[in-house]
C-alpha cells in the first residue's frame, strides 16, 4: 500500500494476553498516514474493542466508527515491517 509514491508501514501487533492495550494501540495508529498502513492484531481475544477502548479513542479524537482491523490467530505466521509485543497491565 502507498500514499502519493511512498510505501505504508505494514504493522503487527502481538496481544501477550491484554486485548485492550492491543485494541488501543491500534486505534491510535489507524490513520496515521502517510506511515501507517496495514494494521494486524495477533492473539486477541475477544476479537472487538471493549466499551472502555472505544471510549478513550474517541477521547483522543480517533473515529474507529467503521474501523475492522484484520485479526489473526497467534500461532499464524505473518510478514510486516514493524512487529510489537503488547504486555501492558491495565
């Protein structure tokens, strides 16, 4: 994916069983052109964003309205430019 001729960042994000700072990082990227493109979210379970995540993104002035970010089961190999480990207590 590229915007105006440069190429988006593909970004994984691993839940090391915390789905909300998952969810929250990712909302908070979503968006972020020209940098950010593909978002996946490895390892989350439940696969939907929490009332609370919800809340504080749109606190943030992030619209994740008819934001669906890809998800994928933790032990599926995947390729991206960035990789981040969530471990996050909340």
């Amino acid at each position: 994916m590229s915007v105006a001729g440069k190429q988006l960042l593909s970004v994984v994000l691993f839940s090391a069983n915390n789905p909300d700072a998952t969810y929250l990082t990712a909302g908070l990227l979503h968006g972020r052109e020209p940098v950010v493109g593909r978002i996946t979210l490895q390892n989350v379970d439940p696969p939907h964003p929490s009332p609370q995540v919800i809340f504080a993104l749109r606190e943030s002035g992030k619209d994740t309205a008819a934001w669906h970010p890809h998800t994928v089961p933790a032990d599926e190999v995947q390729h991206a430019d960035v990789g981040i480990t969530l471990c996050v207590p909340t």
